[in-house]
C-alpha cells in the first residue's frame, strides 16, 4: 500500500483460513468474492465513516476486529456493484453520498440479503440510515421498493412488469449482481 493508506496488512489474514471468529462477515465475503468485488481482511488505522470497514480502490476492507455490523459490508458493495468497473477501482474511503446511489445501493443489499437468506436487520440494523431502519425494513417487505428504477435501468434487475414481459424473476432476484 502507499503512503497515506488507511489501512495496514499486520496481523491480518483471509476469512477462509478459518482466522475470523465471525462467520456472517465470512459468508458475506464469500458471496462478495463470487460475484468479482473483493474484499479484504486487514487492520484499519485511520478513522473511516463505518467503524471497521473503508473502500480501497474498489475493494473492500474489512478489520474485523472492528467491525461492527456484518451487514455494512453488503451495502459498501451495493455501492461499488453499480459502478462501471472502470469507476469502481477509483474509490477509495468511501462511496460518496449521491442520494440516488445511496437508494440504490440499499435496494442492492437488500437483494444480496434475500439471496443469502438473511433478515433485513443484518443490513438495516439500528445504527444505521439515520433512525429509518425499521421504516426501510417496513418498505421492503411490504414490496415498497426504493432504488429498484435505477437498478432496473441498469439492467440488474427488472420490477414485476418487466419480469413479466421478459419471463425473468422479479425483484429481489437479481439479473446480475455487478454492472460489468
């Protein structure tokens, strides 16, 4: 890493050697990783907008011994799945704060969370999305889904009409997970 990084490879390891007591973040990583985003397991030093985890050009870093919600890992990677590749390895630190990608990203991780058969609670847990957690959690399983238009815009996914017309599952099925 170069100079003025965040983050510092001491002591750190990869979750599949069995190093990391905490399997949701190594099932989470392992999902990551199948779909091409990376992620990887080293020590931050400098402080990042989610404790135990910061974006390095386009991978995720995760230290996980300061990690404190797994499911933040699912949405850092929403951000980073509908980028260009091209965009996605010029992040660093985080995704920014366009409210459109924002929504986006959430309708991402929430489609990664079905796919992994997790509660909404694991991404939306109470720390997080400014008190509207339960609010989002309350949308979404209602079938109120924000960020979907974008995804489908995208070409990720398609609403009920669309699926219908292309004989494809609807959202929170996924057409692919990464834009390219």
């Amino acid at each position: 890493m170069g100079r003025g990084s965040s983050v510092s490879s001491r002591g750190m390891g990869h979750p599949d050697t069995g190093e990391y007591g905490d399997p949701l973040s190594r099932r989470i990583a392992k999902f990551l990783g199948e779909i091409g985003i990376v992620v990887r397991w080293e020590r931050i030093v400098e402080p990042t907008v989610l404790t135990g985890l910061t974006i390095d050009r386009g991978q995720i870093v995760v230290d996980e011994t300061e990690l404190q919600h797994p499911g933040d890992l699912l949405h850092e990677a929403g951000h980073l799945a509908i980028l260009p590749a091209t965009e996605r390895t010029s992040i660093s630190g985080t995704a920014g704060s366009d409210p459109g990608h924002e929504m986006t990203a959430i309708a991402w991780s929430y489609a990664a969370l079905c796919h992994l058969n997790l509660e909404p609670e694991v991404v939306f847990h109470e720390d997080g999305y400014r008190g509207g957690s339960a609010n989002l959690i309350d949308n979404f399983s209602q079938g109120r889904y924000i960020g979907v238009p974008v995804l489908q815009w995208l070409g990720m996914t398609a609403d009920d009409n669309q699926a219908a017309r292309l004989g494809v599952d609807p959202f929170p099925k996924m057409l692919q997970w990464v834009l390219d």
